[in-house]
C-alpha cells in the first residue's frame, strides 16, 4: 500500500502543478516599460520564430515571457524554436488554431461567452459529456490574474478515460492552458500588467487508492508540456481541501522538489467548501455573488501572500 500511496502522490503534486521560470512576483513594473526594457529581445525573438513559422505570434507579451526567464540569448531562442514549432504543426497547430478561432468568438459580444470555447476544444464531443463548468471553470482575480480551478473528484474519471485516450485527453487539456495563455496575454496588453494563471486544485473527495491512472497520466502529461510551452505564465499552485492522510504524504514529498518549485505550492482547507459546482464561483448572472466573493477573498490570500 505505501508504493502505491506514493506513486498516487507524487503523480497528484506532478500532475497539479505548473511551474514557470520565474516565481510568482514576475515584475512590479507595468508591461509596457518591461516591453521596452526587452525590445531588443523581443525583436531577435520575433525574428527568430518568424523563420520557422509565417503565422507565428506577434503581439510582444507572447515573447516577453521568454525574454524574462533569465536564460541566455542560445537557451532562450532554442525554447522559443521548439515551441514554435510545436505550434505550426500537428496536435500544437489543432490546439492553437481552435484556441484562437474559440477566443474570437467568446469576446465578440460585450461579456466573455465560453460555450464557443468548450464547443471547441478538441475532442469536445467525448469530453464534455464526462467535463462540465462543475468541475472546472477558469475566472480572474480582483487584481487581473486567471485562477484555473479544478475539482477533478467531480469527473467520473474512469468513464472518461474508457471513452477517450491518454494522447487526446492531454490534448484536450493542453486547449485549455492555450486558451489561459492567450487570455492572460490578451489582458496583460489591456491592463498594462503582466498577467498570470494560477491554478486551484480542490481535491475534496479526492480518492488516496483508486481512480483512473490513465486520467492523472493525461493531466500530468498536458502540465508538464504547458510547462515547457509557456514561460513566466504560472503563479502558485493552490491544494484545497485535501484529505489529511493525502496532506501528510505530499508535505512529505514536496521538500524533494526544487525550492522555486516549493515556493508555488500552498495548501489550504477551506476554500470552495461551500461550493457544490465550480460555476458558482464565476462572475455574472450565472454565478453565485456571495460564494464567489468567499473564494476570491480566501484564494488571494495565498495567492499574493509571501
């Protein structure tokens, strides 16, 4: 039983976390001064990805976010050439072409629409019979920043996983975390801030033994490929509501990982315990005001807390 309260663990903290070059505080400066700060980058960046790809991204916040990693200019361009061309081809283009086709429509009215955005996703007509807004929405904080939710106890992850596989699931929840990064930047050039997504993990219910492997392995594929692809995007990684016996183990763990990784991941119970389906926390007529104004105020305590 410990090998496998151990390999569950370890996969959950994997499969939960996003992990950016950078801690959570990118930078107390607005955009546009970062933007001319790393002009130079930027435009070496852009013309770097301009010779693998004629569609390649242009707004300048896309190539900011590798400019700030700190890695030099060789290690920085050899990311962004990857990545590019992840994006020009195969699953990459399937997901960033329905990401910008979705967005398109979800701000064409006055509010943000989101049934384009799940009408979408790749392979929408398995997924969202099995993955409503119940148990995973994505909404902003009062300071601008996406919060991604999840509450993965809600999906009936066996059912799912005998409908879909390993390969296109991870897709699927790759087409959500373009979807993040195109908004966070979208709104970063909008707010003259440097946005960021953090992700919540409400693990009420959550099983210590039992669930599908395969479903963890889809979520923790798509993570650690979002790792890769989007860079100085992640602020802390938030574990709501864990069973203790699971607190116990992934405190256990967590030291194993590097500090940058450590200093990301907080836990909490509280949060989103009233909530019976994750829409309530949305903003709108389709959203409950009280709860959700509970969430934001608990959640942004961790979240911009040393």
């Amino acid at each position: 039983m410990a090998g496998r309260l151990t390999v569950f663990v370890t996969a959950l903290v994997a499969l939960d976390l996003s992990v950016g070059a950078l801690g959570f505080s990118l930078s107390d400066k607005p955009l546009s001064f970062l933007i001319s700060e790393n002009a130079d980058k930027i435009s070496s960046l852009k013309e770097a990805a301009a010779a693998i790809a004629s569609d390649a991204p242009e707004d300048d916040v896309f190539y900011l976010r590798y400019a700030l990693t700190g890695a030099d200019e060789e290690e920085m361009k050899s990311r962004l050439e990857e990545n590019v061309r992840w994006r020009s081809s195969g699953e990459g283009r399937l997901v960033c072409d329905a990401a910008k086709v979705a967005i398109e429509k979800a701000t064409s009215g006055d509010d943000w629409n989101n049934d384009p955005v799940r009408a979408a996703a790749p392979y929408a007509s398995v997924v969202n019979d099995f993955i409503t807004e119940a148990s995973i929405v994505t909404t902003s904080s009062r300071a601008g920043d996406l919060i991604y939710c999840i509450r993965a106890a809600s999906i009936d992850d066996t059912a799912l996983m005998n409908a879909i596989s390993v390969e296109n699931l991870a897709i699927f929840f790759l087409y959500t975390k373009e979807v993040n990064a195109a908004v966070a930047n979208q709104r970063s050039i909008g707010s003259d801030r440097l946005v960021c997504v953090c992700t919540a993990n409400d693990l009420s219910g959550v099983k210590v033994i039992g669930g599908s492997a395969e479903f963890r392995k889809a979520l923790s594929a798509a993570s650690q490929k979002a790792n890769e692809l989007y860079p100085t995007l992640s602020g802390p990684s938030l574990l709501l509501n864990l069973p203790r016996l699971l607190t116990a183990l992934v405190k256990i763990f967590t030291p194993l990982f590097p500090e940058e990784v450590r200093k990301k991941i907080k836990f909490a119970r509280g949060p989103l315990s009233d909530v019976t389906a994750l829409n309530e926390i949305l903003a709108g007529s389709g959203g409950d005001g009280s709860k959700r104004d509970n969430f934001l105020t608990a959640v942004e305590e961790l979240i911009y807390s040393d």
